[in-house]
C-alpha cells in the first residue's frame, strides 16, 4: 500500500478512511474505491465488529475501528468518507476539516442548515476539497433533460410536478432512517435533498418559500434493533417478521411540498417511502414552461414532449442505466482538479446547505401548517 500523496503517474492519491463502512452506502462505495485508479482503502469505521472484518479483508485496510476518531486522525488518510447517520455527521465533518483531510459527506449533510454552513464554513476556511453526492445530476434522462431546458425548447419553466417515490418492501424492518433523532427529516431531507438538489441545478434557482404537508403513514413495522439497510430491504422482501415486536416510525416517510422559486416559478414535490406509492404510473418529473411541457418518465427512460395544439409525442429514450464506477467517473477526477486549484462544478457542502436550507423549512412547514421562507 502507497502512503504518499500521489501516484506513480503523478495524480493526487487518495488514501481514504471510511466511516459508515459497512451500511447501505459505504459498502457499495468500497466496492467502486476498490476498483478505481490511484486510490487506497486505509481505514475503516463501523459498530458491527463482524462487518468490519469482512469489508476489511475485502479492502486490505491497516485499520479496523469503532472509533471514528482513529479514521479522521489515522496518518496515511487524507481523503474521509462520512457516511453514517445524518446526526453522526457534524462533529466527524468538522474534525476531519480540522485535521485538513479532504472530504466526502453523505446527505444530508446535517441535522438542520446551521450544521451545514458550519461545515461548509470550516472546509472553505481550510482550503481543502469537499464533495456531496447529489447523484441524480449525472442520471443520464437528467441531463438529457437539462439539454432540452438549455435548448430553449420548452420557452421560460414556469410551473413543475416532481414525484420521487422510493416504495418499501411491506414487510421491511426499521432503521436509523426511521428515527427521528438520527435523521434529519425523514423523506424530507433524504429523497426530498436530491429532488431539491436536481431542481436547483436544472433551472439555476433556489426555492423563496414552501408548504408542506408530512407525516408517518406506514404502519408499524418490525423493530429488529441495530440492522442496516440493506439488510433491511432483504428481510423486508422475504418476509418473516409477523412475530417480531412491530412499532412505528418516527419520521416522516411522506410529504407533499409546495413552493415558490425566487423567480417566480411554482413547483410541487411529492415524496414517500410508504410500500404504496409506485413508480411508473405517471412521469417523476413534469416541466411545463410557456412553448412546451416536458415529461420524464425514468422507468421508461422516455422524455415526453406537450406542445400546444399538437400531438403529446416521445422525442427522445434515455434508459437509466446507472452510473457506473462514480468514484472513477466523477468523484476522484472533480476533486483531483479541486485539490489542484483548477474551477469545477461538481456539488459539494455549499451545494449540501443551500439544499438544506429547503429542506429545513419544508419540515418547519410540515409541523406548522403554514407557509415558511427559506432561509
């Protein structure tokens, strides 16, 4: 294993500490770390002492630890990877800008905004380079999408219908997700923080003001203890847990947002984990602007085009084929050009808290039964 900055060829190494290893997200980010040129796993945080040694052997890191600390302050690390609990996420995020590691945080990337300027605060101070992985900005019938935006095809967007349903398994056990004392907002803040995110980058606005409506309406659901996602989603798909001590979750796991950008246009969002809320029936996002409306369907990968007076027609297929090797592709290369002074656009912490100043007074709202600004 190379402990230095750089590689043979000269690129930036990045020796990479990973805390949150062995759940939903650091597994699969492993696995593409592995994979990637110029890069080492070197360190590995978790709580389950039995996953820790497996994804040790699978990365041949020199550290297993339940102590997240010993990541941020290991040597040999200089790039962390926090991808535990959206409460864990401010104390480690502001130690690794202290030890002067360079930084992916998972979103959200706090509890509330005031979180996440600090951390944006503290990386900008520092001068180090930060990513946050607003994924949906590189599905391809997104940027299709933004294409036929830029285009001018579609006239001036003034009106938006975005659906992100992301169903459950019916018999899916809970997890941190559904705690509120762990996550920042339920659906909100999980799935509402990519919609939000890919809004913002598609029509260069931010939101003025939101109502929303949020609540909890799946029913109870199997309490298994400290279980993680992906084991979550299997158990919940093979069932098995009509025995097991069953209560509800404590976040919102549906919202119907409203809101006002600062240019005017007007938007309504309409988030669920709930098992019943199914992709497919109708387009994820609708973008109505004054010559054209324009649906994307990505189950279907079809972009739908409404002109006024004409036939609805498919002007274009773009399947969702995934993203491939995002370290590779898209993380690695976009910081290497932070880290060496060069302008990139890739989203990072002030992306993460201007999306979580929306989603802040989205879950405001939620409680309020009125309207709230974002700020």
């Amino acid at each position: 294993m190379n402990p230095d900055n750089e590689t043979h060829s000269g690129e930036f190494q990045f020796n990479v500490g990973v805390i949150g290893a062995t759940g939903y997200i650091g597994a699969p980010y492993r696995a593409e770390i592995r994979q990637a040129a110029g890069a080492n796993i070197v360190a590995l945080c978790a709580r389950r002492r039995e996953l820790l040694e497996r994804a040790g052997e699978e990365d041949g890191a020199d550290l297993l630890t339940a102590n997240w600390q010993e990541v941020v302050h290991h040597p040999h690390v200089n790039f962390v990877i926090v991808a535990t609990p959206d409460a864990l996420h401010h104390e480690a995020v502001m130690a690794c800008a202290d030890a002067g590691k360079h930084l992916l945080c998972e979103k959200p990337v706090g509890v509330n905004a005031a979180e996440a300027y600090e951390m944006w605060a503290a990386y900008r101070h520092a001068g180090l380079a930060h990513y946050v992985p607003f994924w949906t900005r590189y599905c391809e019938p997104f940027v299709r999408t933004r294409e036929v935006i830029e285009s001018g095809l579609l006239g001036d967007i003034r009106g938006v219908v975005y659906r992100w349903h992301n169903p459950r398994p019916d018999d899916m056990p809970l997890t941190w997700r559904d705690d509120a004392e762990l996550s920042a907002a339920g659906s909100i803040a999980d799935v509402g923080s990519h919609a939000y995110d890919t809004l913002r980058w598609l029509l260069g606005c931010e939101a003025r003001r939101v109502q929303s409506h949020a609540d909890t309406i799946t029913p109870a659901r199997a309490d298994l203890g400290a279980i993680n996602l992906t084991e979550a989603l299997v158990l919940g798909q093979s069932g098995g847990q009509a025995d097991a001590s069953k209560r509800r979750g404590s976040t919102f796991d549906y919202a119907s947002v409203a809101w006002e950008f600062d240019n005017g246009v007007v938007a309504t969002l309409v988030l669920s984990h709930t098992p019943f809320f199914r992709k497919g029936i109708a387009p994820e996002l609708e973008l109505h602007g004054t010559k054209a409306s324009l649906g994307l369907d990505r189950v279907s990968g079809n972009l739908t085009l409404a002109k006024p007076g004409e036939p609805v027609e498919i002007i274009a297929n773009v399947p969702d084929n995934g993203f491939g090797n995002r370290f590779e592709k898209y993380v690695f290369p976009s910081l290497r050009q932070a880290i060496a002074g060069e302008k990139t656009d890739h989203p990072g912490l002030q992306d993460g808290w201007r999306v979580q100043l929306f989603t802040d007074a989205a879950a405001r709202s939620a409680r309020s039964g009125c309207w709230e600004t974002v700020e």
